[in-house]
C-alpha cells in the first residue's frame, strides 16, 4: 500500500518579491488586499478562534451539516464516479471541503485529486491536516488564486478536457472580492466547459444599509467575538510592526447598487496621529483621519447572484437556500 505522506504534495507558487510589491502598492493607494487578513499566524489564529467560537460554530456547523445532508446527494450527480479534481479556492481550515470529500469517497467516488488553495500558509497546513484521513491525493496549493502564476498553474494541470473539476469557494469568499468582474475573469481562465463551481454566498437579509448595520453591531456582541473587528489589522500589527495607538478600526456600509441587491461592509484601519511608515526602503505618510481599507464583505440578494452568473455566460445548475448561507452550482454554458 502507497504511504500516506506520499499522497501529499505541497507547491508554493507566491513569489515574496511580489507579496512585497502587493502590499506597497495596497499601503500607497490606501486599499489592502483582504488575503493579507490572513496570513501570519495572528491573522490565520484569529480567524480560527472566530471559526472555533462555541456560539458561531453551532450556527456554521448547523447549516453546513444541513447543507450536505439534504443536498450532496443532489450536487454529486452531476460527477463523474472515476476521476474528479477538487480544487478548493481560499481553502480557509478545509473542514466543508472535509465533509464534502468524505461523502464522495463514502459513495464510491473514486480517484478524487483535492487541491486545497490558500494565500495563507498557516491556514493551508491546517486544511491538510483536516484532510490527511481522507483516502484520496492531496497537492496543497500556496498561491494568490488572481495571480498569472495560478492561471497557469491550472492550464497546466487541468486542460486536459476529459478530466472534470469541481472548484469551490465557500465561506463567502466570493463576498469578500472586491471586484466581482474581476472574480470571474478569473473563473473564466480556469474552468472548462466539462467543470463545476460551487459557492456560497451570505444571503442578504436587510432592506437597507442602516437595519444591516444594527444587526451587524449586535452579533459583533454576541454571536461572534466582540474583538472581532481587530482581526482585520493583525497584518498591519503583525507584518508591518503598527502600533496599537497608531489608530482605530472601522466599519462602513452602504449598498452597490440602487435597489440594494448588494450590501457591503467595508473594513478600515483609521490613522488617529501622522505616521510615517517605513516599508521595504520606501517611507509613506498617513495622516491624522486618513484610512486604510482592509476588507470587504458582501452580503447578497439571492436573484441578484442567479442573474450575475446566467448574464456573465453561466449555467445555474443548483442553487439552495440553508439559513443565512446561498449555495450555488453553476457551470460554464
Ligand atoms: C472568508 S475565508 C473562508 C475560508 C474557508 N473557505 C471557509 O469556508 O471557512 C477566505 C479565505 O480565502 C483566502 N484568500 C483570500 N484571498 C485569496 C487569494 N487572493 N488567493 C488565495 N487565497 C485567498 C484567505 O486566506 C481565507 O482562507
């Protein structure tokens, strides 16, 4: 029988110069990638805590066994039973993706190649670790997933048009993409016609910005940890050696659009003194009141996501409704 460590690879294709040059450029246009939230291991521990959170867990953990109970069985129909690449975007701790492979492998599903996919690299090694039970391979990928390098890592592992993959981004990761043009232009380079999407999406549940607010303010007290707001800076803290009494964190919301079909929270970091910021050689001044933004997170009308796809050249194959969370599987038309 093959060893089991051997059927886990790691590939690392994030290039340090290039991280170097995404944050300088985030730092000068005042705009952070949300990846950056992530990564070190303040920013992947405090996301774990927040996952781990007795009261947060239950309600996750409800609708996700609620999810796959009622609906794997639908969603899996749609694969092939000898040969199926799992390639999980923004992999996060990989238990959904746990649960999802298990099903398959319990269903006879076999030859599954999973990939789980993260910027983070603390965050990756725990996906792996939630799947070392499983039976199939395992290539964990360390990568920007908007990255030329990952859209030719995937021409060159996945254009073989026989072999099907099912990418997945779950969590609401697609909610915290800034640009959802963008998002697709990335879907575009790496799905073929033969591969299947799966997401989910936090479906909106408030008429207006004001109402999401309020609701947003009181889970921040109860539901989720009340420091929940920090977990956004730990970059700034950890990475590039902030100081505490250098600002505040902050949270906007507004809708994208005039029928409110998109609600979106926008996370901040507020200079409350000048700074100067010395960063790889490069000095960059904030002043008193300026403001870095350093996360989005939006919240969707379900027919908005329906129309987005089918009007951007996608399929809808699935779409199901499980408490506060949208599941979507769609394919390329
Ligand atoms: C909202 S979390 C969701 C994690 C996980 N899928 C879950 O359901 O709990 C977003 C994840 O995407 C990763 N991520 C964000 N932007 C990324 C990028 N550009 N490339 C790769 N990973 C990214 C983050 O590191 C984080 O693990």
């Amino acid at each position: 029988m093959q060893n089991k460590e051997s059927k886990i690879k790691i590939i690392n294709l994030i290039s340090e110069i290039k991280k170097q040059e995404d944050v300088l450029v985030g730092l000068k246009t005042r705009s952070l990638d949300h990846k950056f939230c992530y990564v070190g291991t303040k920013g992947a521990d405090k996301w774990l805590a927040m996952l781990n959170d007795p009261e947060y867990r239950q309600i996750a953990e409800a609708n996700r066994e609620k999810f796959f109970q009622n609906n794997l069985d639908d969603i899996s129909k749609n694969f092939p039973k000898n040969g199926l690449n799992i390639i999980a975007l923004g992999v996060g701790d990989g238990l959904k993706e746990k649960v999802i492979i298990e099903f398959l492998e319990k269903n006879d599903f076999t030859n599954i190649h999973y990939y789980p996919v993260d910027f983070s690299k603390e965050l990756l090694d725990v996906a792996i670790n939630n799947a070392k039970h499983l039976k199939c391979k395992i290539t964990g990928v360390l990568a920007d997933i908007k990255s030329d390098d990952f859209a030719k890592f995937i021409r060159d592992n996945f254009s073989d048009v026989k072999q099907t993959s099912l990418f997945l981004m779950l969590g609401n990761t697609f909610g915290n993409f800034h640009d959802q043009y963008g998002i697709l232009d990335t879907l575009y380079g790496v799905l073929k016609t033969q591969d299947y999407f799966l997401f989910d999406v936090v479906i909106k549940r408030h008429n207006n910005k004001l109402d999401y607010m309020r609701d947003f303010e009181k889970n921040m007290q109860t539901i989720q940890n009340p420091k929940r707001v920090d977990h956004h800076q730990n970059y700034l803290v950890e990475e590039l050696g902030f100081k505490k009494n250098y600002g505040h964190a902050e949270v906007r919301v507004f809708s994208t659009d005039m029928n409110n079909n998109v609600l979106k929270r926008e996370h901040y970091f507020v200079f409350d003194r000048n700074v100067l910021v010395d960063f790889g050689g490069e000095k960059i001044n904030f002043a008193k009141g300026e403001r870095i933004k350093l996360q989005d997170v939006s919240w969707y009308e379900e027919n908005y996501v329906v129309s987005f796809f089918e009007g951007h050249g996608f399929e809808v194959l699935g779409k199901y409704k499980i408490g506060t969370s949208g599941f979507f599987l769609v394919k390329i038309k």
